[in-house]
C-alpha cells in the first residue's frame, strides 16, 4: 500500500467539521508563488498548479526511471494547498480576488532533498515541455494554530474564519497572521468534479496566546 498522508496524518488533513487548536510541525513543500485571480482562466494560478503537479508526479514516479531516490518508498501526492494573504488587508477581502497574492504548495515526504528537488524541476521541464522554473523547494515550520473543516464554496468562508476568530477568543488566543504566517487552505475536494456547495476545505490559521 502506498504512504497516503492524508490518512497517516488525519488530524491535519481531516479535521472534523469542529474547532481544534492544532501543533504543525515543519514540513517540506514543491511551491509557487504569485498573484491574481485564482478563477482566471489560463491564468498565473492555474499554471501555478501545473508546474506543481507536474514536479509532484516526477518525483512520485522516479522508482520507475534510472533516478533514485534514497529512502524512497512509494506515497499518494498530497492534496494542494494555499497560502494567501492581500497587501494592506487585515484579514481576506473575497469580493476582490484580483489582489490576491498567494504561495501554491504540495507537501513532499521527508525523504525528497533539494538534489531530488532539483533533478524533478529539470526532468519534468524536459519531459512535460512546461517550464517548471518557478517551482522552489520550500520549508515551512506552521507551529501553533487553529484548523476546521469548511463544507461548501469558497466565497463562504468569512462566516467560517468569524467562527474561528470567536473561539479564539473565548479560549485565551489571538490570530498571529503576519508577513511570515499565513491564511492557509488545503484543498480535500476536486473542485472540478464535486458540486461547490460539498467542496472540503481545512481552514487553518497561525495564533498565540493572548
């Protein structure tokens, strides 16, 4: 059977549709950054999320090629994910998509080092003709947040982060979003094939204590 984080590491992958205060530890990420419009079709986002997916399979199927990967055993991709954030926004201003700026990510097993990293961005350029450039190797140490699971459309998610934002404060904790900690979305649904109003979104956000 093949690693499948979302079922090895559920408490971060699949919250209950509940408030929990979460520790995440450091972890290794494919990611691109950029802005814009998410929904702009054949935009910046969109070929965000091809080069992502197509380093993420390189290095999935390496096994199968004269590469090897040390320590390699065979996993499931994990789900995308987003970090997002808007210049000189407190919180997510949805009804202004344009101004988003956001970091795209997949999450690498520990296993994968930069060197992998390096040889997936150069094979999956070659081999998929789609310059995978923008593609950087990146560490992100999450530390203390707060996590739920958002049932239905994107554009519902401020009465979500309201639900969050309260249960902090009723429980002794401030949001710690800043220029290094972010607004973060995992993405558990295919958009593409599930109906909008059933869309699983993990909600998370950074915090302290207050």
């Amino acid at each position: 059977m093949a690693f499948d984080f979302k079922k090895e590491y559920k408490e971060f992958y699949m919250p209950k549709n509940k408030l929990e205060i979460v520790n995440v530890p450091k972890a290794n990420y494919i990611a691109v950054r950029g802005k814009g419009n998410p929904n702009e079709e054949g935009g910046a986002y969109q070929q965000a999320i091809s080069v992502l997916y197509a380093v993420a399979y390189t290095l999935k199927m390496s096994y199968k090629t004269d590469y090897k990967i040390e320590r390699f055993f065979e996993y499931v991709v994990p789900p995308l994910e987003g970090f997002w954030w808007q210049d000189d926004v407190e919180s997510v201003d949805y009804t202004n998509k344009s101004a988003f700026s956001w970091i795209s990510v997949i999450r690498l097993p520990d296993f994968i080092s930069k060197v992998d990293f390096d040889w997936a961005v150069e094979t999956a350029t070659k081999k998929k003709k789609l310059d995978c450039s923008s593609a950087e190797y990146l560490t992100i140490d999450e530390g203390l947040c707060v996590q739920i699971m958002h049932i239905g459309s994107f554009d519902n998610e401020p009465a979500t982060v309201a639900l969050m934002d309260t249960y902090l404060e009723q429980n002794g904790y401030v949001n710690d979003i800043n220029k290094d900690r972010l607004h973060h979305e995992i993405y558990m649904s295919d958009a593409r094939k599930v109906a909008p109003e059933k869309w699983k979104t993990v909600i998370r956000h950074p915090i302290k204590k207050a």
